[in-house]
C-alpha cells in the first residue's frame, strides 16, 4: 500500500485516532506510524498516552509499515464502536 492509498482509506473509512509522521508528544489510545533513524515504526499507545509494551514494529519499507498501520486503525475502530 502507498501513501495515498492509506489516506483515501483513512477517510473512507473514517478512521481516526492516529499519529502520522506528526512531531508532538503521544496521545492517548493513539495508532502511530513514523520514520526514525532509517526505519519505520507502528506502534499503539494506552489511556495513560504512554506506547504500549511490545507494540512497537519495526519495517524496513513504507509499503509494510502503512500495511500494518492502517490494519491497527481497522482494529481501533472496531474496538471504538464496541465502548461506544
């Protein structure tokens, strides 16, 4: 999946809950994905803001890590309409 794949679906779907490649501190129950030190990370974090222990992945191409950032988003939102 490419950039504009994963945005068209984000707003199709209306997904929301999530940190792209933005510079600010973490939020609460939040899907990231960004590109550090050569890498891209995913990664979730809990109600206290703070990324949750063995939620980070690490992914060597964009097209693997927006995979697996738009199917935690998936998975968030699922979770979303059950509380709600």
């Amino acid at each position: 999946m490419n950039r504009i794949e994963a945005k068209m679906i984000i707003e199709h779907e209306k997904l929301t809950g999530f940190n792209w490649n933005e510079n600010r501190y973490y939020n609460e129950n939040e899907v990231g994905i960004k590109f550090a030190d050569n890498v891209w990370l995913t990664y979730a974090t809990d109600e206290r803001a703070s990324v949750i222990t063995g939620s980070k992945k690490e992914f060597d191409s964009e097209e693997e890590a927006l995979d697996d950032f738009i199917c935690r988003l998936r998975a968030d939102k699922v979770l979303r309409d059950i509380v709600s």
